[in-house]
C-alpha cells in the first residue's frame, strides 16, 4: 500500500514541479506531498489493522518507507523528464 502511495505522489510531485519552478520551491512541494501521502497511508494501515498493541504500532508506522521514498523519488524523476524533456533541447 505504502509502495503504492509513493508512486502516485512522485507522479503527483513531477506534475506539480515545472521547468521554472526554483530549486527551493521544489524541495518544499516534494517533501510536503510527501508527508501528505505518508500521513495518508499511516492512517489506512490503521484503520485496515484496527486495534493493534502497543509494541506493533511502530511496525505499522515504519514499515514500507523505504520502498515509499524510493518510488516516490523515482516515479518523481521519470514524470518530470517525460513532462518535459524537450524544454532543454
């Protein structure tokens, strides 16, 4: 769930951020969709788990964010350089 997240908010992120967008700008919608969707997909694996104990409530707020930052970095990458690789050229 937390993969699948990751890719619609890199896609979201490579639409939202334009060829003229400035770098600090871009750092902020990116990381901001960022805690969005993982916010999003903490409060679903809480409501899919239900009434979990105390010790696994870590587990349900770690697991998956690697590959979360990872698809939403590369899905970012790719929708960005599809949106506009013939700008530079």
């Amino acid at each position: 769930m937390r993969a699948i997240l990751g890719l619609i908010a890199g896609v979201i992120v490579g639409i939202a951020i334009g060829p003229g967008t400035d770098q600090a700008s871009a750092v902020g919608i990116a990381i901001s969709m960022a805690i969005v969707f993982y916010i999003l997909s903490y409060a679903t694996g809480k409501r899919v788990f239900g009434n979990i104990p105390k010790k696994e409530r870590r587990k349900v707020a770690t697991s998956g964010i690697f590959p979360f930052i990872f698809l939403l970095l590369m899905f970012m990458i790719i929708t960005y350089t599809v949106l506009h690789q013939n700008i530079a050229s």
